[in-house]
C-alpha cells in the first residue's frame, strides 16, 4: 500500500506541475500548496488539491474539493494541525463535513493524510 501511494503521489506531482496555483504558509516551515486538477471555466467551480509540506521532507495530499462550493481550512496550534473539510450550504452558512487533528511532528511518516481525515467524502457523491 505504501509503495502505492507513493506512486500516485508521484504519478499526480509529475502531470499537475503546470498546473499549480498558490502556496499559503499555515505555519513557521509548514504550508498548503493548492493545484487545480480540473478546471470547468464558465460553468462552475474548479477542482482543486490540497498538498501539506514543509517543502523539505514531506508531501502529503489532503484532499481535493470544489473550489465552488467546499474548502479545506487549516488551524496549527503547537504541533498539533487540525485539517477542516467543509462545504457551503446556503450564501452566508457552512457546514463542516469532517475534521481531524494531527501531530505536525508525524506528518513525514504519513502515507497520505486524506486516508487520515475520516475517509472524507468524495465531492460528487
């Protein structure tokens, strides 16, 4: 499984690097790089991917969501990272779909964090 993971985490760094968008530090020497995977244009929201670095030793893919509708939002606090998976609900409310809490210290022995976060839901089911 390990190596399977490694290999799609491969696999999506080689065909995604045109296709970076931005990099946001969430803290000191730790940061969320976001690629668009799928860009609908006009009609609607792109899919986006989630990446947590510390841009030495680790890579580790969140998740992806729809920029349209969903979002990813990242609280630190010490060594402890807490990932949020939330969705838009009406035009000035959210819900929040799933959260978890990690060790920033563990993240590098991660395979992929996303199979961490409560098996998060696909975003078109």
């Amino acid at each position: 499984m390990c190596s399977m993971s490694v290999l799609a985490l491969f696999l999506f760094d080689c065909s995604s690097l045109n296709n970076y968008k931005f990099t946001t530090e969430i803290s000191e020497h730790l940061y969320i790089e976001t690629y668009n995977v799928f860009g609908s244009g006009a009609y609607g929201g792109d899919v986006n991917v989630d990446v947590v670095t510390d841009s030495l030793t680790f890579r580790i893919i969140v998740g992806e969501y729809d920029d349209y509708d969903e979002f990813y939002t990242y609280k630190c606090n010490g060594d402890s990272l807490k990932v949020i998976f939330g969705r838009q609900v009406g035009r000035d409310s959210s819900k929040i779909i799933s959260s978890k809490k990690k060790l920033i210290s563990k993240l590098s022995q991660l395979d992929n964090i996303s199979s961490e976060i409560n098996k998060l839901p696909k975003i078109y089911q």
